[in-house]
C-alpha cells in the first residue's frame, strides 16, 4: 500500500491546522503549507470552515423540524402500529 501524504489525510491534515503536533513537525509542515499556494489556500479554507462550526444541543435540532417532517411522523409513522394515541 502506498503511504499517504499527510495534507491527502483528513485527520492528519486537521491535526496539523489544529496544533496537535511536536513543534518541529508543524514548522516542517506550515513551511510546506508556505511554498505550495494550493496547499496554503486548502488549509485556509478548512480553518475557515473549522471555525464556523459549532455543537448544537438535540433541542436546538429538533426547533428546526420543518412542518412536514412533522407531519410525517404524526400521521405517517403512526399508520404502522407504533402506538399511541
């Protein structure tokens, strides 16, 4: 099996924006992020989207159920037997 570049693995690449490496890898590794402007622009894009992200709690979910998921699981699901009401 032919060994994967670290920036081709999602997680080692992650790993790499995130700091979770020895100080001489990362130096190693934002010099190779430096010198390749497609690589460069690559990590700032995952960086950008990293930060955007944000955990969510079930309640704030299910807040966002359209009125037709709903509608499904009261009048549709129910025809199967699932009991109640």
């Amino acid at each position: 099996m032919t060994p994967v570049a670290w920036h081709d693995d999602p997680a080692e690449f992650d790993r790499t924006l995130e700091g979770e490496l020895p100080p001489e890898v990362r130096a190693e590794r934002e010099a190779e992020m430096a010198a390749d402007p497609a690589l460069k622009a690559r990590a700032d894009a995952r960086r950008r989207f990293l930060d955007g992200l944000a955990a969510v709690s079930y309640t704030h979910l299910r807040a966002h159920e359209t009125y037709l998921l709903i509608s499904y699981a009261v009048f549709c699901l129910k025809r199967g037997g699932g009991g109640g009401g």
